[in-house]
C-alpha cells in the first residue's frame, strides 16, 4: 500500500472518486427536478373513494382476504391512482390495481420479473 501511496496512484484514485461521485449528485439532482410524475396543484379527475370503490369491485370476492394498504397517484400505465392490497392471512404476494382517472381499472401481475 506504502508503494501505490509513494507513487501517486492512491491520491489520484481519491480526487477521482470525490470527481465522479460530485457529478453522480449533480445529475441526479438534475434529473429529479427534470421528471414531475404529476402536477399536485391540479386535483385527480377521479375522487379517491370513487376509485377505491373501483378498485374494492375488481378485488371481487377476495375483499375478505385482503387489505389495502397504500394508495396514490400514479402516471405508469396511465394517470390514475395505485392502490396496493396484502392478504391478512399470510404473507403473499401483493395484489396492486391502478384505477386509472376514465375510470379504466387495471391489476399489475407481480409474479412476474420485471
């Protein structure tokens, strides 16, 4: 290690991290500003409780095996909202519908890979 030091390569290896990780902030920071996922000053065109109950009617039956536990809005299929609903019995797989804001309900297959 002593040698790499005395040579120079342990302090340039130094300046070019703190290079790299100062533009990996910038760019993200750029980039962060850059995507707006959706205008919070415009209020969804679909009310909450109307695309819950949407979401509740394509859950069917298994209303009773599952509970929601996050919603919100989301731009990815369509803008609309997300709801997300786990099993109160066990751990399985999430079931995740998107209520999209004509009214259009679709469920994400999670068992899947991405």
């Amino acid at each position: 290690m002593a040698q790499l030091f005395s040579l120079g390569v342990a302090p340039h290896f130094m300046k070019m991290r703190y290079i790299l990780l100062g533009l990996l902030v910038v760019a993200t920071a750029v980039f962060a500003r850059a995507v707006r996922l959706w205008d919070n000053t415009k209020p969804p065109a679909l009310p909450l409780p109307a695309a819950y109950q949407l979401a509740v009617t394509a859950l069917g039956q298994a209303t009773n095996q599952f509970h929601c536990v996050s919603a919100g809005v989301t731009t990815d299929p369509g803008p609309g909202w997300d709801f997300t609903f786990y099993s109160t019995n066990a751990a399985a797989i999430p079931r995740c519908f998107c209520v999209e804001f004509d009214g259009t309900v679709v469920e994400e297959d999670l068992s899947k890979p991405q």
